[in-house]
C-alpha cells in the first residue's frame, strides 16, 4: 500500500511514464502520509482503444487511480487527490486540437483483508 | 466521469472494440444519467493471459466496469448495468464450442475526493 | 463472480503466469466459497512500466485483487486473502538483488447491479 494505476490514452504520445510514476510517487511521499516510500507501487498503462464521449473530435484522457487502505480522513484523501492532479497539470500540457481530461480517484481498500508479505533482496 | 473498463479475453478475436466502446457510450449518453457526453471516458484491454474456471474447456469472457461518481440510487444502477449488459449481448454472438461469460459490474467513486480538469482543445 | 486480476511487474521474468492463475484459481475453488468454478474468471497483467517507492533499489511486486459479490463475511475474506498470498508465496521465490512485495486485496461488488449472461458452448 498505497496502489496507485495510471492510465492514459494512447494519442498523449509525448507523456513520459516513467518521469511521471516517480513524480507521482515523490508527491506521495512528500505528503508525509506513508511511512516508508517503498510501500508505494505505481503502474503505467498505455491505451490504444479508447473513446471519450461520442463526438468525433479529437480527445484524451490521464486517469490516476490511488488505492489506499481504509481508515483516512476525508481531509486527507482530498488533499492527496489535489496533490496528484497538480503533478499531472505539470506533466501534461494542453494541446492544439485535443481535448484533454485529468483525472484522479481515490479509493478505500478494505484493511481488514489486506495480505502482504516482503521478501527483502 | 463515468469510467467505462472493457476487458475480454483474447479468444474472442472477431470483437470489435473501437464499435463497441462507442456502442457503450451511446446507451450511456441514451440513459439521460450524464449532463455532457464528454465526461464518458471509455478504454478497452484484451488479456492474452486468462483462465476461467479450473476445467480443460474453452472458455471466454468480456467484463465491463462502469464507475460513476458516488450518490445514483440503486435502481438507476440495475438500469444502467442492464443497458451494458444488452450492449454486450448484442456485440458478442454465441460461438459454437466456447462457452461465454458477459458480466456488467457497477462502482461508486468517491465523489468528495475526486479531482478533474479539463484542457480544452 | 469472481473476478480476479493478477498484476506483475515486468522485471519477474520467470513468473509462469498460466501456472500462477490455474494455482491461484485451484485455491478459490478448495475454499469452498464458489458454487461453480466456471464462475472463476482471472486474468494476468505485466507492467512494463512501473516503480515502488522513489528509492533507486531494484524492487518489483506481485499484485491480486479479487472482486467479490458483496455479501461475504470478514472472515471469509480473510481467509480467501491468506490462501492466495500463500500460492503467491509459492509461486514467488525471494531473489537476490530483487526487493518483493507479494499483496492481496480484497473488493466489494455491488451486487444489487451486477449482471451477467452466460452464452453456453
């Protein structure tokens, strides 16, 4: 924990992924909400079949999703989701004709259930 | 918002998912549920890596995820995973030796914690 | 019912993902927990981009989720979570110069609005 997914459509093709998952997991990190950094896992996936809306125009989309065990205060998932979106603002530029979307949701994973392990190298 | 995911497996190679995402949005937009068609952001993932079940026969799925921001009543939920579903049923022809699975699965976003903003072409 | 991913990143070369998901399917089915073992439907996703944390160690996870019909109690789901870490754990051994983290998480399905279809072979 945290999980954070970030999702993109194929047509942002400048997006540099690796530069954003470190960006994003640095504002994670700065916000003082996880103990250790290398509980932080991030992903990047690239979408070549997408479709925002139904208008022929050209559109994208950056979609963060962060997951995070249950128990934090609205205050703080706020917060972190403002955090997220200012990183993304830096990273993606508007563009000449498309239509850009950023995004980011937050999500409760149950606490209860979760299971990890570390096998340390 | 809403998310739309479309995820199948790689055995149904005659799906055509640039059609069907669009066919998804159109009974989104046709449901009345979403004020601006553009907020519809819709991705599609074939998975070459699956197994259904634990038997030796061939098997296929499509699963759609439609997450909305959190506050729709129950009965607009079933009304629009009924719509999907329909959508899927229509795409998605029975096939003679693989036995098919279309599911629609409805989620809330937290709606308090989710940020956006939109760069207009 | 249910739906399970399983998320990997690229630098476990040697995970045998088709192996991993009829283990980890096997391990839903001897819970007792699932009528019918066509209703297990699991897929394998590797991320080629990824990071954890911000530190420049080499790290890599290995990610399920599995998404439930509401309804289950918590123990169950602890249950369900422990048994597939336990076949992660098997699956994965400790590397050396490779932090790992092996994680399960659990999910809710809304199942008032879930629907699905089965098209038979």
């Amino acid at each position: 924990m945290p999980q954070l997914h970030l999702e993109y459509s194929a047509n942002l093709r400048s997006l540099d992924t690796d530069k954003a998952l470190l960006r994003l997991n640095n504002a994670l990190v700065a916000s003082g909400q996880f103990s250790d950094e290398v509980d932080i896992k991030s992903r990047a996936v690239a979408h070549e079949v997408f479709r925002v809306g139904i208008a022929p125009a050209e559109r994208a989309f950056v979609h963060v999703k962060l997951a995070l065990l249950s128990g934090r205060s609205p205050e703080v998932k706020r917060q972190l989701s403002a955090d997220l979106l200012e990183v993304l603002k830096d990273l993606v530029p508007a563009q000449a004709g498309v239509d850009i979307q950023l995004c980011v949701e937050m999500l409760d994973i149950d606490r209860d259930s979760y299971s990890k392990v570390r096998l340390p190298a």
